[in-house]
C-alpha cells in the first residue's frame, strides 16, 4: 500500500488530467450539446487576470511556447507584458483568428476544468453553459465536478503563479 502511495503522488499532474479528461469526456458523451469545446473560446477572452499555474504546469506549458515559432511566442510575451492586472481581458495565449489556445494539449488545470467544474453552488462556466443548461432543463442532470476538491489536491502541486511572473523568470534564465 505504502508504494502504491508514493506512486500515486509522484506524479499527480498526470492523474489530475486524466481525472479531469474522464469528467469532460462523461459530460459531453451525456450532454452532447455542451458548447465547450476547441472553437468555443468565451472563457478565454473574458479571464479575470491572466492565467496562474503551479511549477509543474509551467513546466509543460513553458515546454510548448517554447515548441511554437518565434513569432507567435513572441506574441504571447507581449501580450502578456501588455496585459492589465485585472480583466476582463483576453488570455496571451489563444490565437484570437482562430479562437483556439495555442497550447491546448498544455493548458493549465484552471483551463481543462472550466465549464465542467463547480465550488459551492457557484459554476465556473460562462453564459453559454448557462443557457445551454437552461435550454436542456428537462434533460438528465448535469454531474459537475468537484472544483474545491480540485483546488484542494493543487497545493500539492505548490504555489500557483501568474504567467507573467513564469515568463519573465523565463526571460531572467534564457
């Protein structure tokens, strides 16, 4: 059991996406009309502040701005640089044109459980979600997940931390 125990904290980044695919996967296989998907980007152009994630979700999106060409991450830098304190604003990283994250396979825990997570009678979803719940009132219920339980299983992941701070650490070790 002991081992079983170190395995399963090892490496709790994986088994947090993988926890968190089953639920988007469950509900959009019972809600086929759930709007979020690659294309919807409401969220993504509506951020309260610019994305936060621990070092360990850095590391794999540090990874794939690194991967994309100069010219698109130098946006992504810019646009970070240029980004107010509190939004609404849109997120450095999606490509407004095409309406999609430039990272997506990368994006954050905050990212991958928006619209399909909730805290205390709170949804963290956009108005899209809404209507479309309202829309679909008499449908099998929605099974959110647990996005305090989320949270909660994040510290062990440490300390989240704004993209800009990421970046320009990023910029101090290049």
């Amino acid at each position: 059991m002991g081992s079983l125990r170190r395995m399963s904290r090892a490496r709790p980044l994986p088994i947090l996406d993988a926890e968190i695919d089953e639920r988007v996967r469950a509900t959009r296989d019972a809600h086929p009309y759930w709007p979020c998907s690659k294309g919807c980007d409401l969220c993504c152009r509506s951020l309260p502040f610019l994305p936060v994630m621990t070092g360990e979700e850095w590391g794999r999106v540090r990874d794939a701005l690194l991967a994309l060409p100069d010219a698109e991450r130098a946006d992504v830098v810019d646009r970070t640089r240029r980004a107010p304190e509190r939004g609404p604003l849109a997120c450095p990283i999606l490509d407004e044109a095409k309406g999609a994250c430039r990272i997506y396979q990368a994006r954050p825990i905050a990212c991958r459980t928006y619209g399909f997570y909730t805290e205390r009678d709170a949804g963290l979803h956009c108005e899209r979600v809404t209507r479309a719940i309202e829309e679909h009132a008499n449908d099998e219920p929605i099974l959110w997940g647990n996005g305090e339980a989320i949270h909660h299983r994040m510290h062990d992941l440490g300390e989240p931390v704004s993209l800009r701070t990421w970046l320009e650490h990023l910029a101090q070790t290049d």
